[in-house]
C-alpha cells in the first residue's frame, strides 16, 4: 500500500499523520523484521528524528486498528509487523523475528457456521525460517 493511501485511510480515521508520525510510519514500513514499539523506536531516532515513544505506540494503535500492523506476543513482549491491506497470514521467525506473509489461505472455514457470522480471521505460525535452521545445525546465531 502506497504512503498516499494510508494517508486517506488514517484522514478517513480521523488520525493525522504528523511529519513525526510519517517518519516513524516509513521506518516501520522498511523495517525488514517485526519490532516491539521500543525497537521503532529507538530505530527512527538513530535517524537523528526526534520523536517520543508515545508517538510511536499511537501510530502502532491506530495502524492496527485499520489492519495495517499486526501484534505478535513473542515470549511475554509485543513486537509490531507492518501488513498490506491484501488478506495474509505470517509466519514468524521465532529466533530472528523476521515475518513472511502467506498469501494462500489455510484456513477451512464452514461456509454457514451456527456459532455466528465471521468478519475475518487471523492464522499465524510461528517456528524457524530456512536461515535459522541452518544457523542453529551449524551452531552459530542467525
């Protein structure tokens, strides 16, 4: 999703995006791993920006309430990974927390469920991606 599209969306949402807001919003979009709000953190201000932590835990907030950011409790912490508007699932890198979006539905879902309607639904595996693997055979940190 395009910088100008997530605009209208946060505008849509009453949110604005702030030049703050927009830095920490494109770090988080190039961030090539998920990332607990400290870590976003600490990365936009190593670009020389000064922006508080509460900026970014807002961005973070409305980002996922419009579904583009998903949260992953990994080991008792919230890290933070940006997501397209396209429906996706993840796989979540557990040692490098690297997150690979799964495009193909897994999910078999009963067509008429007596439990009530479905609005969406979230599948997320967690494990080793390749590099990992062969890191972890080598005995050495990925």
């Amino acid at each position: 999703m395009k910088l100008d599209a997530i605009k209208t969306l946060l505008n849509d949402h009453n949110f604005r995006l702030t030049q703050e807001r927009e830095t920490v919003l494109t770090a988080f979009m190039n961030a090539d791993r998920m990332l607990t709000p400290a870590q976003l953190h600490a990365l936009v201000k190593g670009q020389q920006t000064k922006v508080g932590l509460t900026t970014v835990y807002r961005l973070l907030e409305v980002l996922t309430k419009v579904r583009l950011a998903t949260p992953f409790l990994i080991d008792g912490e919230i890290f933070y990974t940006f997501c397209s508007e396209q429906h996706h699932h993840h796989f979540v890198c557990l040692n490098c927390h690297r997150v690979k979006d799964i495009y193909e539905c897994p999910a078999a879902l009963p067509a008429n469920p007596n439990f009530g309607s479905i609005e969406y639904h979230r599948l997320d595996l967690y494990g080793h991606c390749p590099s990992c693997d062969d890191h972890e055979k080598e005995g050495a940190l990925c």
